[in-house]
C-alpha cells in the first residue's frame, strides 16, 4: 500500500489480468475483439477493468490493432424518449466495450442527410457505424450506402442491406390489446403515433392484427404526434363518446394527456376506460392512474446493436442478420383497479 495521500497507481493490463485470472492478450481480446471471448471470461474481465478504473491507451491500441476504439453513430435530433434511450443504451454498451462515440445528429433523415453523416464520421476514421433511423423515409438513404460499410441499424424498415436491431413493436402492441380484450371490452381504439414513424407503424399494425384475428370491429385510428398535447386534445373528443371503453395509446406521453381528458370529462380510469401506453417511461408509475404499459429494453438494443457491430468490424458474415428485442408488459391501474 502506497503512502497517505500518494497517488494512486495507474492500472496497466497485467493488473487486469491478474485479478480476472487470465493472460494479458485475453485481456486485450476482450477489449478488441470481445464476441472472440467466451460470455463468462469476458464478464470477469471486464469486472476486473472496472474494479481496478483501467484506462487502455487509446494510441498504442490504435498502434497495435489499427482501429481507432471510436464508434459512429448517426441520430435522429429529438428529445422524444424512444430514440433518446436507445441513443443512451448504444452508449452504454459501447462504454462497456471501452469504445467512445462519436454522435452525428440529424434534423431529417432522408438520403442526403444520411449520407453526409455517414461520411462525416467515416472521415473521423470511426471503427464502425450505428445508425438509429426511426422515420419510414431514412429507407432510401440507407439503400444507396456501400453495403459492405461496417454499419448496423436500428429500428428501422426490414428490407435495407445492413443487419438490423428493432424492438417487436407490434407483438408489444399486440399483447396490449389482448390485455384490453381480456378484461372483457368489445374492442380497442388506438391513439397512434406520428405518421412515418416505423414505431408508430408497427403498433398501429399490432394493434389491428389482434382485433382482425378475433373478429373485433376496427375503429379507425386517431393520430397524434407522441406529444402529451396531442393526447389530451384528442383525448377530449374521445371523452365524449361514451361507447368507447378501451384506448391503446402510442406511447405514454400521448396517454398521459389522454388520461387527464378524461378525468376532465368525467370518465373514470379504468372503471369508464382501461388505457395501455408503449414505452414505460421512468414517470408512468406515477400517473394518476399509474400507468399499464409496454416497457422497451434498450439497454438490450444497444448491446445487440454493438454485438452485430463487432462481428462486422472483424469482417465476418453476419448470418443473423436480424435480432428482434422482445419487450416487456407491465399492468398497472389504469386497467385493472387496484
């Protein structure tokens, strides 16, 4: 132990190898090509990093492997909770992985403007590219890059060149009907989402496939724009319509306006109307009523996302070139009474 109030000894590999108990070049696998690691010694590796603040120097790294230990990644500018998170959950991994990132924000998603920030980043001599492209109309833009980049995307259409990670938003919509129908309602209208939003889409289609299946009426869908706004606004005129008992909305923000236009028109929740939201956002437990709904794992996202990187990074054939993250349904109050 080093005298009171010396400085602290700064970690080197060995370090890291000692306390996890392998080789110095397991370690610098873990840290360069971690999917070449078996899960549990990659695990104790990096718990041994953590413990110990190992900082790898980035220069030598890049000397050695001839990768620059920087991400790319391309975003869509907004504040809405959904792409946010999954920004967050992309950065998480890549930090778990001890990459940085390097983050291109994009006010539009069209071919142009992907194609600049891919070539932004791609001039930063980045290791890799992860694009995040919720809008149906990033499509074509993601269809004119050099399909062998090393890139994945995220939540975007099926039909692009590039391994993709997507939450299943219509079987999380899915579930959220079925909820509904199982307490008895006739059928579920459904407070969808921005027009070319894919998120939006796939729960609008989850949300009518359940209802078609059981022979349900199909009410047609009210649009909102994922602001609590637009909830409350269209949440007044559904108010007034007493026949309509259950209410699927896009997402909680959109429930959250919807379950204050209630109360204001004196339609109880969930005694008059049972409302599900999609996201799980950390304060829909705490509406008034807390707040059924569908949590989203981008945490997950961000990892697999990283994952199918890594493969692409050393050059191999992505085989599944697809992984689907499940999400998860939570019931609160706002559809079963406590």
């Amino acid at each position: 132990m080093g005298a009171p109030g010396a400085p602290r000894r700064v970690a080197v590999m060995e370090d890291v190898a000692d306390l996890a108990g392998v080789s110095a070049m397991t370690v610098s696998r873990v840290l360069n090509t971690p999917d070449k690691v078996r899960p549990e010694t990659r695990e104790r590796v990096l718990a041994a990093v953590r413990e110990l603040d190992y900082r790898p120097n980035s220069a030598a790294r890049g000397l050695a492997t001839g990768r620059s230990g920087v991400l790319g990644v391309v975003s869509f500018d907004t504040t809405l909770y959904g792409p946010a998170s999954t920004l967050y959950g992309i950065e998480q991994a890549a930090r778990e992985y001890d990459y940085v990132i390097s983050i291109v924000s994009l006010s539009v998603l069209n071919r142009r403007s992907i194609g600049e920030g891919v070539e932004r980043l791609r001039s930063q001599s980045v290791d890799g590219i992860i694009i995040v492209a919720p809008h149906e109309s990033a499509a074509e833009g993601l269809r004119d890059l050099p399909p062998d980049l090393p890139l994945v995307v995220v939540g975007a259409a099926d039909d692009i060149p590039f391994p993709l990670v997507a939450v299943d938003q219509a079987g999380g919509a899915a579930r959220a009907v079925e909820h509904l129908l199982g307490l008895g309602h006739e059928t579920v209208w459904h407070l969808a989402g921005a027009v070319d939003w894919i998120d939006a889409n796939g729960r609008l289609d989850g949300w009518r496939g359940v209802l078609e299946r059981q022979g349900r009426e199909v009410p047609a869908e009210l649009r909102g724009d994922w602001s609590a706004r637009s909830g409350y606004e269209i949440g007044i005129q559904m108010a007034r319509d007493s026949s309509i008992t259950a209410v699927f909305a896009g997402n909680d923000a959109m429930a959250l306006g919807l379950l204050r236009a209630l109360r204001e028109r004196g339609r109880r929740v969930p005694e008059d109307v049972g409302v599900v939201g999609f996201d799980d956002v950390p304060e829909s437990a705490y509406f008034s009523p807390p707040l059924t709904t569908v949590r989203q794992n981008f945490g997950e996202v961000g990892r697999r996302a990283f994952q199918l990187l890594a493969d692409r990074m050393q050059g191999g054939d992505v085989l599944e070139r697809r992984r689907i993250v499940e999400p998860e349904f939570i019931v609160r109050e706002s559809t079963v009474v406590a």
